[in-house]
C-alpha cells in the first residue's frame, strides 16, 4: 500500500475541501500519519470537513459506464519463475546500474534513484512483481536519517530499448528531512521479487466473514458499494507498520469470468471512523460531531485501523482476494 495509494484519497479530499487545503500539515499528520492526537479545538472544524467528505464519497454511487475485460489470471497474478540464483543476478545488475542525486521539489530535498534490470528480467510492459523501498539513508558528518523522516513520494517504471533489448528503468524519490543542497553519503535500498501468490476466493451470495491468508487472519468488515474493508487479527495496529506494510488486493470478477477496468486505492482507516459509518450512511456533521467530539477525535489512533480497497466501481461480484508472497529480497547500497 502503500502510503502513496493512500496520499491519492488524501489529495482527493483535500480537493474536495477548499478549506482544508489551509491546514494541509495537520491533515497530512492526522490522515496519513494516524496521528490522531495532533486534533484539537482550532484544527477540528477542517477535519470534520475531511471525514464528511470521505462518507460522502463512500455514498456515492458510480454512474459512469463501466468497461470489463476476461480476468487473465497469469497476467494479474505475474510472478517470476527464473531461478533464484538469476534473480539475485538481476538484483545485482540492478544495484551496479543505480544512480543516485539530490534534488530539489516543492521546498523539499529529495533522494532520487534511478537504474534498470538487465534485458532479461522482464514481463511484458511492466515489472509489478517488483517492490524496492528506501530502508536508510547515511549523509557524511551528519546522524543516520531516521526511517520516520523518510517519505517516498513517487515510483515510475519504464523502458528503455537499447540496440533491440528492452529494458526495464526505475526511478524512485523520497523526502529526506534535510536542507542541504549537495550531500555525499550512501542509501540502502530492499529489493523484493515476488515468486508466488496465497489466494482465498469470496462468494458474494455466501459470503464467509474470516479466513487466513498469507500467514495473516483477516476479518472481513464489509463489503459495500465501492469498499472492501477488513481486519487483520494478529498483527500490530500501529498505523505506520499497515501502510507501509499492505500487502493485499481484491479483483471484482462477474460470472463470465471478467473483470472491471478502473482505479483502485489502498489504505488505513482509523476504526472508530468506519464504525460510525457502518452504523449510520446518512450521519450529519452534527451527529458525527456528537459521536465524536474533539476528546474523541485525538483518542482514534488507540483504537486501530482496519484496511480498505476502494475502486472507482461498484463491487457487485464474487470477489478474488490474494496477497503477495514476496520470495527473494535484498538489500543493496548505493552512494551519491
């Protein structure tokens, strides 16, 4: 999930509400940080504004005409069937091709990686069974940046050909809590390849409310116009630990084997929120501000986070649910 899945319903909202836009820190603290304790009296207004919205957008019903198209099970559910050994050399190639350089966007410095796979480690037009994350970074003469500070803000995949081979090009950027403009120092970066998958299939019409998969039991919450939401039993409620950690997808296929084309967005969702919502779809700010006054909002965090996949279309059908089994991973360092 990943936090940029969940950045893309926090800009959605922040759209949404003009007013919150004022108080764009605190949101992105209490939203996409779960930093609940961070509300108060002066504050409050906006971020009522923000969950009434979120309702509002939970509502809604899709009336665009939907496109559909046969679910390709080898194609969605890619994994790498290259022994292990060419992987780890794939991985290696990887780090000998990375570059790294500062830069600098929006008043923020940024570290961006930039390298691609040797020719042979491909899929198609895309590499999704690929996941690489920013683990530290370490400036000379300076302390180690903590993981906390660290932020990553944008993933491009591409291609490049180059006398008749394609290759696969990555550039990565994340937020470093720094002010320099030139800094040496080294990055290490995880490197994680998908090898298999654990799928459970959910039947609409019987629908059962908790299995395990992947090691993880899930408690499904609901299922409801265009969000799928869920529990996970035996694992931390620390929000950083689930947005940085998701790792589950749902496909809505039709009796003719198809699936619907659209967006999807994956993220936490503070407990006490979504219970109100379940309990009540047409709740007014005045209710919700009632149910759960200021004392209330800042105590959210204490009570959890379920998750939520939410796409841009009705979930009307049985139901693909599955989680990556990420087989192979290596950390590699790159310096700048």
């Amino acid at each position: 999930m990943k936090r940029q899945t969940f950045l893309a319903l926090f800009t959605l909202l922040l759209y949404i509400n003009v007013k919150a836009q004022k108080n764009e820190n605190i949101m992105i603290s209490v939203f996409y940080k779960g930093e609940s304790d961070k509300i108060n009296t002066k504050n409050s207004s906006d971020i009522y504004d923000v969950i009434y919205s979120m309702f509002t957008n939970y509502n809604t019903i899709p009336t665009d005409k939907v496109s559909v198209k046969k679910f390709d099970k080898e194609d969605i559910l890619f994994k790498n069937n290259l022994p292990s050994e060419k992987i780890i050399s794939a991985i290696d190639s990887l780090s000998k091709n990375s570059k790294l350089s500062l830069l600098t966007q929006f008043n923020k410095q940024q570290l961006l990686f930039q390298s691609h796979f040797p020719g042979f480690f491909k899929k198609n037009n895309d590499i999704n069974f690929v996941e690489i994350k920013l683990k530290s970074f370490d400036a000379m003469g300076k302390n180690k940046i903590s993981i906390d500070s660290i932020h990553s803000v944008s993933n491009n995949w591409g291609t490049l050909l180059s006398k008749g081979i394609t290759y696969h090009t990555i550039e990565i950027q994340d937020n470093l809590n720094i002010s320099d403009k030139k800094v040496a120092g080294s990055a290490i970066y995880n490197v994680k390849i998908v090898t298999d998958y654990k799928i459970q299939k959910l039947d609409r019409l019987n629908l059962i409310n908790s299995f395990s998969i992947n090691n993880k039991d899930i408690k499904i919450i609901e299922i409801y116009n265009k969000i799928f939401v869920f529990d996970v039993l035996n694992e931390s409620d620390n929000f950083k630990r689930k947005s940085e950690h998701f790792n589950f997808f749902a496909i809505d296929i039709n009796d003719k084997n198809e699936t619907k084309l659209g967006s999807k967005i994956s993220y936490p969702i503070y407990k006490d929120l979504y219970n109100i919502y379940k309990s009540n779809r047409k709740i007014t700010k005045e209710e919700l501000k009632k149910l759960l006054p200021v004392e209330k909002l800042q105590k959210m965090k204490e009570n959890g986070f379920y998750y939520a996949i939410e796409q841009d279309t009705q979930y009307e059908n049985n139901v693909l649910f599955y989680s990556k089994i990420y087989g192979i991973s290596k950390d590699i360092k790159v310096k700048i």
